[in-house]
C-alpha cells in the first residue's frame, strides 16, 4: 500500500489517501465519513433537545390537572 498526503485547499486540512492495488484512489472518504458522524450527532441532540422539553411539559401538564383533580374531589359524585 502506497500513502500519498495532499493538503485539501477548501478546509485546510491534511488529508491521507490510500491508493488501491488496481491504483484508484478513495478520495474525501475521510472527510465523508467525519461529516456523515457529524450529521448523526447533530440529530441526536436535536432530538434529545425535543424529548426532554416534550418530557417537562407533560409532567407539568400532569402534575396541573391532577391538581385540579384533587382540589375539586368533593364536586365529583358517583
């Protein structure tokens, strides 16, 4: 396996491609790889973000109209 360093002129960075016996190389798998994570991690926090503000709201929901429930107790006849 041969190694070949090129500086990549758009995010300058140094980036290492390995070149394949039949002598092709696998340009920016690196780079697709680190932007496939970031893609993955950034939705995950997003989603996180969602389902705990979901979570607070429907405790709070929850806990009010049990509440209301509790306090209005000598109303409700059955």
């Amino acid at each position: 396996m041969v190694l070949d360093e090129k500086m990549c002129e758009e995010n300058d960075i140094l980036v290492t491609w390995e070149k394949n016996p039949e002598g092709s190389r696998d340009k920016n798998m690196g780079q697709k790889v680190y932007k496939t994570m970031k893609g993955a991690g950034a939705a995950n926090i997003a989603v996180g973000v969602i389902v705990l503000v979901v979570g607070i709201v429907a405790g709070i929901l929850l806990i009010v109209t049990g509440g209301k429930l509790i306090s209005d107790k000598s109303k409700i006849l059955f």
